[in-house]
C-alpha cells in the first residue's frame, strides 16, 4: 500500500484485481466504492493502517453485503481510504492524505468511511460501502450532503468485516442520489419487518441545543419545517431519565472496551504507529474494565427499553444530525476533539439502541453542508428510506 490515487485522496493506490459482477440486475452500470475495512476476494484488508496491510493475506472471499451489490449489477471501481482501524470521525489518517470534501473542500469530509463518501461525492462511484459505529456514515454525509442511514443492528451481514465495537457496529453506504439509495436498500434490507407508518414526529431539546450556535439554529429550524411539510411539526416531549452526558459516556465506554477486546492483543504486540486520537482512545479502552462494561450495558437497555417506548410504532425522532458543518482541516487537535465529542452526544443514540438513523442533506451553514436526522423504531430502514425521499422532494420542490 503506497498511498492513494485519484484527485480527492478517496481511493487507495492498490494493484488491481479483477472482480466479477453479474451483467445485469437493479445496480447495473453503477460504480461501486468499497471502504477498506470489508474484504473482496484478492485483495488485502488494510484497515487504514499500514502495518495491517503489511501482515494480512489477500481475502478468499468478499463480504457477504458487498457480494449482493455485485451479483445485483454494481461495478467495483476500487478500495476507499479508511481512518485507522475505523476509530476515528473526523477523516483524518495520520498514514494517508486526508480525503477532499467535495461539498466543502476546506473541511474535513468525516470518518471513519472518508473515502467512501468523498468518492460519492464527487462523482467517483454511485455507490460507495461504509460502516457506522459511532456515526461514520451519518456524519461523512452530513459534511459531503449525502443521505446516509446507520441501519438496524444486526439486519445486514458483518461478515468478511473488520470488527471495531461488535454490538454497535453495522453496514452502511452512499449513494448519488436518493433513488440509487433506495435500491441499494432493497437488495440489501429487503422488507422491513416493522411495519406501522412512521407518522408522529417528536423532538428533544437537549438534543436540539446541541447546535454549535445561532446560525446553525436557524437554520436546524429551517430544516425542521422541511420535514413539518410533510410529518407536520414535531413535538417536543419531556427529557429523557439519562441525560445526554450520561448516554455519551455508556457509549465511549462499551465502544473502546469492544475495541479493545478487538485490537488490544494485536496493539500491545509491538508499536503499531497509531496516530493521535486513534492511539488515545484505544488506551482508553483498555482501561475499561468488564464491571464497568456491564454497568454501561445495564444504562444502555434502560435506554433503549425508554426510546422504544418514547417511540412506539410510529414515532420518529427528528435531530440535528451533527452540531453543524464539517470542521475546518486548519482547526487545532484539541478544537477537533470538542467537536467530535459535541457530535457524539448526538450520534450515540442510534448506536446505543441500535434503532435505524437516516440523515437528509437538508441544510448549510456557512455554504457546506448540515443534515438532519430521522430515528425511527427497531427495523424501520426501508420505512425511513422512503420517508427520505418524501422529504426531499417537497424540499426541493419548495427551494
């Protein structure tokens, strides 16, 4: 692995490898991107990091959700960069050139899944795979103004995946536009098993207020009368019993002591050169010890047990997506840190109670690109997929 290739740092500079696709079915003729974390047969899984590549053998197989896009048209166009180990959401690799946000090129495009959405972006490939763990398909397109939804836990296939939080860990993808992403959604979700309409929007102010100022306020309101249009206005309900600190914290504790779980062996074997942040957060992890873990779990269930409830059949939570633009790529370490641990109070929720997110390129802040988010109930995917394009529609329609 030499580095990447392309005009926007999204691919990896890789020796291609021929990979068979059926010559017809619903994605015929459309490129398809493949974030490193997933194999495909010939190549090596690098995970974003170098010393990984170096020591993995070409996969025998591809990933199972990857092999559906195949043998339903989609035509692989190459690997995409990742953020090392996919611990990271901002897409920053310290061993790689940071990927180009085509919607905002002085900002960062989001992680873990950076090249992905940067290649979807700027019209690389139609359709691009991802993963979501702690937000790396919601925020990568939110700050490249990409629909990008963090499926259900456990509906789509992880196999042939590098693992980062098993039980938050799921698939995700890009698309160009909301009708590739609807047929993406039905080869790989097929019927939603949830079936009551997703009717009743309500809202949280503690999750409201997590905007970064009055400009991204306003125009978070401008959004929400996008979606009033066609859902009528949400409804604001009382706080939670777990406050946003409280659910932030569950989540960075059973995050990095899964990762931990994951990696530590293969970390402690010898100086990996992790980069700044991934290097941190994996120590951290380690020392996350099972008690705690459990204890996290036991919030995590309370939590969830309460937004099931607080949702019904036919509720969806609305949502600022992130607290506002992509970061600036000139602010300082520690400004990027804020900022991610602001977007985590936001993103963790999806993660926690394993419920679908879907986040709609509705806004902008300063001319890049600010999403907003629907939460609906236990596999609603396809439900809040169609909810999507509805929103879509009669935004545009009314721009």
């Amino acid at each position: 692995m030499t580095g990447t290739r392309g005009p926007l740092n999204a691919f990896l500079d890789l020796d291609q490898v021929p990979v068979t696709n059926a010559q017809s079915g619903p994605l015929a003729g459309l490129r398809l991107a493949v974030k490193d974390i997933f194999d495909v047969a010939g190549y090596r899984t690098g995970c974003g990091n170098p010393q990984k590549y170096r020591e993995a053998s070409p996969a025998m197989a591809t990933a199972p959700a990857v092999q559906a896009l195949l043998d339903s048209g989609a035509r692989f166009v190459g690997k995409t960069q990742t953020d090392e180990l996919a611990f990271s959401l901002l897409g920053l690799n310290a061993h790689f050139p940071s990927p180009v946000n085509p919607a905002a090129p002085d900002r960062v495009t989001g992680g873990s899944s950076s090249g992905s959405a940067a290649a979807v972006a700027g019209g690389l490939a139609h359709i691009a795979t991802g993963s979501d763990t702690g937000g790396s398909i919601r925020a990568p397109a939110s700050f490249c103004g990409l629909v990008g939804l963090r499926t259900t836990h456990g509906r789509i296939p992880l196999d042939g995946t590098m693992p980062l939080a098993p039980s938050l860990d799921t698939f995700g993808w890009f698309a160009s536009d909301i009708v590739t992403y609807e047929k993406v959604g039905t080869v790989l979700l097929g019927d939603d098993p949830h079936s009551h309409e997703l009717r009743r929007p309500v809202a949280l102010d503690a999750l409201d207020g997590l905007v970064l100022g009055p400009h991204e306020a306003d125009e978070y309101r401008a959004m929400v009368r996008s979606v009033a249009s066609v859902l009528g206005t949400p409804r604001t309900v009382g706080p939670l019993s777990h406050s946003t600190d409280d659910l932030y914290w569950c989540f960075r504790k059973l995050q990095g002591y899964e990762a931990w779980q994951s990696h530590g062996a293969w970390i402690a074997g010898g100086d990996r050169m992790l980069g700044p942040g991934v290097k941190e957060r994996f120590e951290h992890g380690a020392t996350v010890d099972a008690a705690t873990a459990q204890r996290e779990t036991e919030r995590r269930v309370s939590f969830r047990l309460e937004l099931a409830d607080l949702l019904g059949d036919d509720g969806v939570l609305v949502l600022p997506t992130a607290p506002g633009a992509a970061p600036l790529k000139a602010a300082s370490f520690d400004d990027l840190q804020t900022y991610r641990e602001r977007a985590l109070r936001l993103l963790c929720l999806s993660g926690l109670s394993g419920f679908p997110q879907i986040t709609l390129p509705l806004g902008k802040v300063d001319g890049a690109p600010f999403g907003l988010s629907l939460l609906g109930p236990k596999n609603s995917d396809r439900q809040l997929i169609a909810l999507a394009a509805r929103i879509l529609s009669a935004h545009q329609g009314g721009a």
